[in-house]
C-alpha cells in the first residue's frame, strides 16, 4: 500500500460513506479493479474510523444529546427523549446480530459476484423506497417496533456492496421518515457500529499480531483524508438531500455492478 493509494482510498471512503452507494464495497473492490494486494479489513476499518469522527463533530450536538440521555435510557423511573431512544434500541439490535453474521461476512462478503449483486439489488430497494414513501415523519414519535426495524437492517451492511447509509435511509423511507431524518439518524448509528469494530478488530490484531501487515503512517494519511473529505460529503449532502432523487444512486450502482461482472468475464 503506497502513499498515493491510501490518500485514494481516503477519498473514495469519504465520498461513498455518505452516499447510499457502499463505501467498503467500493474499497473491497478496489485491488480487484486495479490488481493491486488487498490491504484487508482493519484498513478499511481505519477509513470508516476517519468518517465516524466526521460525523461526530458534523452533529456534535445530537452527540451531546444521546450521551446526555443514554443513561435515563438504562435507568428505570427516568425519561429519556424519543430520538435517543430509537437510537439505542436500533444500536443494540445491529450491534447483537451483527455479531452472529460476522463470521460469514468475513468468509464471504468480499467476493466480487456478491458485491456487484448487492450494489444492484440494494440500489433498486433504494429507489423503490423513496419512490413509494408518502409520509414524510421525523424522528420525535417514532416508533420503538421502527427502530428495530431499522437496526435490523443495519445489520446487512456489514456485507460490502450492500451500503450502511443505504439500507438504513432505504428501510426508514419504507416506513415514511423524511429524507433528511432518515439521512441525519443513519450517519449518527454508523458510530458504535464503526468504532465497535475497529476496537475489536484491534484487540484481535493485537492478540495476534504474528502475519498483521499494514504501514501505520500510510493507514493514518487515509484516514485523515477520509475525515476531511467525509466532512465536506455530509455537508453538502444534507443540503441536497430534500431535492436529489435517489435514482442517480441507482444507476451509478447498476453501472458499477454490471462493470463488476464485465470484469470477472
């Protein structure tokens, strides 16, 4: 992994975390275009940690919010306001499922006809959500059974192609919030699921740090880029958001699918 790369890999994260068009798809398939070594997991992982910290100072005070009312959430005669609700309870059921899917998205989550089918079938999931959505709800009311709902989903994203951002704004549109809502309170859950990982992923590198190859500086660089260019993605994401229609996603995914399956010819 050169210098120029990482700082590539930092871009493409940045950009694509953002957009319902899958980030660690795009980076899984980078050495596959390219045919260059896969850098492997943890490095992606150090991309995500680079755009997790973006999120958390972009919505710095929805942060600020959740921590203060985490803890009424957990303690019995205590209130705790809707959103951090639906956030903890969409958390813990990504976060207890996501461990039981883990090994088979470590086997076989990375394999190329898997991802060019996920960008597809998940891109037109996408577009049909916001086409048939009517409502336009935000967070405050919303339902615990809809943030279940929610963090089910979640829980595809660990497979690449299937896009984190993606599922979660696809299933809060199928179930009537608002592009913005859904679009704010899918960039918020990425952070325990993000930081999650890469605490786990590092204890095991850690454990076992026999055969762990990866240059830290190079690690590093890109995950400054992909926080400096996350910053600038969410920012002007969340201003186009009310006005895009979801279905340029879609046919960048399609176009990159069937370019996938060209290239496995």
């Amino acid at each position: 992994m050169t210098l120029w790369m990482a700082i590539v890999y930092g871009i493409i994260q940045g950009l694509t975390e953002f957009l319902p068009v899958s980030s660690s798809g795009h980076l899984a398939l980078l050495p596959f275009i390219y045919e260059f070594k896969d850098p492997g997991i943890f490095f992606d992982l150090a991309m995500h940690v680079g755009t997790a910290l973006a999120v958390g100072i972009y919505f710095h005070k929805d942060v600020l919010r959740i921590s203060k009312n985490a803890i009424f959430f957990i303690l019995p005669g205590k209130t705790c306001d809707d959103f951090t609700k639906n956030f903890m309870i969409a958390t813990f059921f990504t976060g207890f499922f996501a461990l039981i899917l883990k090994p088979v998205a470590e086997a076989y989550g990375r394999n190329e006809v898997f991802i060019a089918f996920n960008l597809a079938f998940f891109g037109i999931l996408l577009f049909i959500s916001d086409r048939i959505s009517k409502t336009n709800k935000n967070m405050e009311g919303f339902r615990a059974s809809s943030s279940i709902v929610i963090g089910l989903s979640q829980v595809l994203a660990i497979f690449p192609g299937v896009s984190r951002s993606g599922i979660t704004i696809t299933a809060a549109r199928f179930l009537g919030l608002s592009k913005a809502d859904a679009s704010s309170f899918s960039f918020l859950l990425s952070l325990p699921l993000i930081f999650a990982a890469f605490m786990l992923k590092s204890y095991n590198l850690m454990s076992k740090p026999q055969g762990v190859q990866f240059e830290l500086f190079n690690c590093a660089i890109g995950m400054l880029v992909s926080f400096f260019v996350g910053l600038a993605t969410i920012h002007y994401f969340m201003k186009l958001i009310k006005r895009i229609q979801f279905g340029y996603f879609l046919v960048y995914r399609l176009i990159l699918s069937a370019l996938v399956f060209y290239l496995l010819k």
